[in-house]
C-alpha cells in the first residue's frame, strides 16, 4: 500500500465527499440496465452502443450539466466501418531461389487500400528493430517484419509501431507471427476517415517463414468494403470557480463486445468491463454537482465509444479535443470498479492504478484513500504493463497527466459471456467510487498541476510531446 505524509493529510482533511452520495443501489441502477441483455453487447456501432449513449446523456441532463459536444452532450464522429476484400488476393515472397505463395487461408488481413505490388525488394527487421528505426527507413517501403510469441509487451509494441506506420504510409508491411497472431476482428476496423488512413498489411501465420533474411515481394490487395458508421463520445461539463478554465478530466468507456455468434447465451454484457466505470463516472458526477460549492477548477466528464476496438472514442477526442488539452491537468479514467475477485485473490477496499509511478497523482489519490478508508495499492506485476491498455494511453500520448483506477486487472469472465451484472460486488464498489470522487474534489481543488516524474525514463515521451 501507498502511505502519504501526515502533514500532506492533513491539508486534504476537510475535502472528502460525505458519506451516502455515492449508494450501491445507484451504482447497481446503472450497472444493470448498460450490461442488460436489451442493449446486446453495446458494440462499436451499434444500437445498443446508440441506447447507451442515450443513456448516459439522460443522466448528464437531470444533473444540469452543461453540455460539451458538438450535438449536446455528444460529441459526434463519423468513421467508416471497412471490411476486408478478399477478391483477388495474391501474395508471394520469393527467398534464395525459392517462392511462397501463400494462401489466404494461412494470413490475417486487416482492411487495405488498393494494392499491386510485382517482385518489391522487402526491407527486413525485427518488431524490435521496427519500433526503433528511423521515419525514414519506414517511409514508404515494403516491410518484413518477425511478430515474436504474443504477451502484452509484444501486443503494446506491435500497437504502437502500427500507429506509426498509419502514419508512415509503407508499401506494404507483412508480419510473420512466429507465435500466436493478434486476434482477429472478423475482417473489418473502425476509422476517422479524416484521421486514419488504411494499412496494406498482412499477418503470415507460417513461423517457418522467421527466419528469412530477405525477400522479394509480389502483393494483390482490393481495396476495403466501407459503409459509414456514426459513433458518439458523451461529455458534460461541471464548472468551476476560479480555476475554470482548467480542467479535470474523468473518463470511462462505454462499449463492449456486442454479440455471439452461437449458442444459449450470445451476449456479451460487458457489466465490470465497463459498465461499472461508466456507473462510476455517472456518481461522481452526481456527488460533485450535489456538493454545496463547486470545485475550483471544472470538472469534465467523458465516455468513450470503440475503446474495444483500439481506444478509438478516446484517441478521436485527443484529434478534436473539446476543451484545450494543454488546460486538462489530469485524466483519470474508470475501468472494471466492480468486481473483487481477482485472479490473484479478493481485492477488497482497495483501488490499483496503472502506471503507479509515473506522476505524483498518486500521492492525490492516496489521500483520497486515506480520507476515505480505501486504499491505493501498486500492483508490480500489471501497473505498468496495463497503462497502455485503456483510454488513458491517448492522452498521456498528449503529454496530459493520465492514469486508469481499477479494482482488478484481470478476473474470471474478462471478455466472457458470463460479465453479467449480478457478479459484482456493489457494496465495495460504492466505497471505491466515493474514494476516486474525493480524489477528483482534491485534484479540482489543489493549487499545483499533478506532472509527470522527470527521474522516470518510462514517461519520456510524455513529456516530451512532438
């Protein structure tokens, strides 16, 4: 556990929510009707993903939040949903003499733009090497590159180096998966038309293949199936006093994985993974704006769509942010607050951050825990592993302060049909939400700006935004 200084404690003693603003019955109201059957899974698109959204902004409404989007409470983004064409797909490598054609049985395609590649000298490199090379030795070139046997270090530098390539426009990138390929998304993605261009990129699950030392490529794409998709972010805004025009940010998101395709049971309801995050974003809003002052700086409340689909909803708000992020001094942001048992054990009266050490948010929090009998814990095994994995990641990428709270990290039915509502643990929930409600009221109200830590050379590149 985390212990703050006595004389730090004391500064904060007098800004705690009272307890009874934050119920369990509240939270088990949200939590039941987002991860109910009636909204399938909330996909991204989808008309239970719309439901929710609708949902949420009722909430906001009845609280007189001041809507922040551009169409009241939301924020609207229209992305096009593109599906893989595999019409006339072709690709082969040819290697010291010898020539692979390899099926499109034996690849992973993600949605590309039209392809026609004949005899390209491949450029080769390992996935370390990729994410270290230069722009210039990405830029435009055919690349073949070993994808080495997944875990979520290898899944977070293989997201980031496609982010970077998204950006690098390649010929071509074929990955040979020498373990476990990434997971499929059934052949389409989500993207900003504006934002996000496609990728000519293909998976190879032939590991026989890694030991290639160069290759010359013959490639066919057609290009993608698109059909529009309008999604929303839902933001409403508390107002504050003499530091309004800064802001803290309190985020979550609200999607999930929508439908089965078989079986007695093809929801995915989504109830811990995230519905309680959401559940949690809703009370604190509610328990900030019953206070009798306001906070001193704003308060904006945010949900995401499409973070299942690669934090998309939070990296959209990044692109077009509502408010100034150089004016957001800190997002915290909600995932899996319901839910104690972990798979390491019960995780009660007790909240993990990632990223524990990379700011002193952690010391406003642990106040917060102090103040309100919850503590805040370092996991050494997940916290910095998991800090990439939900919707902070955008906005630290941005240089703003920015952490997910969770009760666990990983729990049976992570991703399973069996996330239902009546799994989780409401009476801890409400002490965790009211915690992270007070740790919001004092990063609100304190003077100082949380900043990252300089003496940490994992936050390098959040504070040092290009």
């Amino acid at each position: 556990m985390y212990r703050l200084s006595p004389l730090l404690l004391i500064s904060f003693a007098q800004a705690q929510l009272p307890p009874g603003l934050v119920t369990a019955d509240a939270l088990k109201a949200h939590v039941s009707f987002l991860a109910s059957d009636a909204l399938e899974g909330r996909n991204s698109p989808s008309k239970g993903l719309d439901i929710a959204a609708e949902y949420i902004a009722s909430r906001f409404r009845a609280l007189g939040l001041k809507p922040l989007g551009d169409d009241g409470y939301f924020q609207t983004a229209d992305w096009t949903r593109s599906q893989v064409n595999p019409e006339g797909f072709q690709l082969t490598l040819e290697a010291s003499g010898k020539k692979y054609e390899i099926p499109y049985s034996q690849v992973i395609l993600e949605p590309a733009p039209k392809t026609a590649l004949a005899g390209v000298t491949m450029t080769r490199l390992t996935l370390e090497q990729a994410s270290q090379a230069s722009d210039d030795t990405l830029r435009g070139q055919a690349l073949l590159i070993n994808l080495p046997p997944l875990d979520r270090p290898v899944m977070q530098r293989y997201a980031a180096l496609r982010r970077r390539l998204l950006k690098l426009a390649p010929t071509a990138v074929v990955l040979i998966a020498e373990g476990q390929a990434p997971p499929s998304r059934g052949g389409a993605t989500l993207r900003s038309v504006a934002d996000t261009p496609l990728l000519p990129a293909v998976i190879i699950r032939q590991p026989e293949l890694a030991s290639l030392t160069e290759a010359k490529l013959t490639l066919n794409l057609a290009p993608a199936l698109e059909t529009p998709a309008k999604m929303r972010n839902v933001a409403a805004l508390l107002e504050g006093e003499d530091l309004r025009d800064q802001a803290v940010l309190v985020s979550a998101h609200y999607d999930h994985l929508g439908l089965a395709t078989s079986g007695p049971d093809t929801v995915y309801n989504g109830a811990n993974d995230n519905a309680s995050g959401v559940a949690g974003v809703l009370e604190v809003a509610a328990a900030l704006a019953k206070l009798p002052a306001k906070p001193r700086r704003s308060v904006l409340f945010l949900t995401f769509f499409a973070e299942e689909k690669g934090l998309l909803g939070a990296r959209h708000y990044t692109l077009h942010p509502l408010l100034p992020l150089a004016q957001t001094v800190a997002n915290l942001n909600f995932e899996q607050l319901g839910r104690t048992d972990s798979s390491e054990g019960p995780n009660l009266d007790m909240v993990n951050l990632t990223g524990f050490d990379f700011s002193n948010l952690k010391d406003t929090l642990a106040a917060a825990g102090a103040l309100t009998g919850v503590r805040l814990v370092k996991n050494e095994k997940s916290s910095d592993a998991f800090f990439g994995a939900s919707d902070n990641q955008p906005f630290a990428d941005r240089c703003v302060v920015a952490h997910t709270a969770s009760v666990t990290y990983e729990f049976p039915d992570y991703h399973q049909l069996g996330d239902e509502w009546r799994k989780l643990d409401y009476d801890n929930m409400a002490k965790v939400v009211r915690m992270l409600g007070t740790g919001v009221l004092l990063l609100a109200n304190q003077q100082t700006r949380p900043a990252y830590d300089a003496e940490n050379s994992a936050t390098a590149n959040y504070r040092n935004c290009r």
